[in-house]
C-alpha cells in the first residue's frame, strides 16, 4: 500500500489519514503512525482473544 502525499505535507482527508496510518504501521514507524493519531482517539480492535478498546493514542500505539 502507498500513499499518495507529498513530503512536507499532512494528510487531510480521512482515507489519506488512514492510509498513511496503514503504511506507517506496515513501516514500523510508530513514531509516525502515533503523529497521525489525535490524542483522545478512541481505538477499537477485534482480536482473536476478543474486542478490545484504547481511550488515548498512546495506549493505542502501544498495542503494536
């Protein structure tokens, strides 16, 4: 996956926010990935072992 954003510039959109997140994770690049996150985000995952929430986005980052 690739996103289409010019260096220097932040996505804007919601699905170039996402994508970005996506690939910034498929990277390994937390830091990244956690800078596109807002701080209250609400993260909600299912999982193998169940659904689970995170109420900040460093708990959410923290996942991975």
């Amino acid at each position: 996956m690739s996103t289409r954003v010019v260096h220097g510039t932040a996505p804007t959109g919601a699905r170039e926010v996402g994508a970005a997140f996506l690939d910034a994770l498929e990277a390994r690049a937390f830091t990244t990935a956690r800078s596109l996150l807002a701080d209250h985000v609400r993260f909600r995952m299912l999982l193998p072992g169940g659904f689970r929430t995170e109420a900040d986005a460093e708990a959410a980052i923290g996942r991975f």
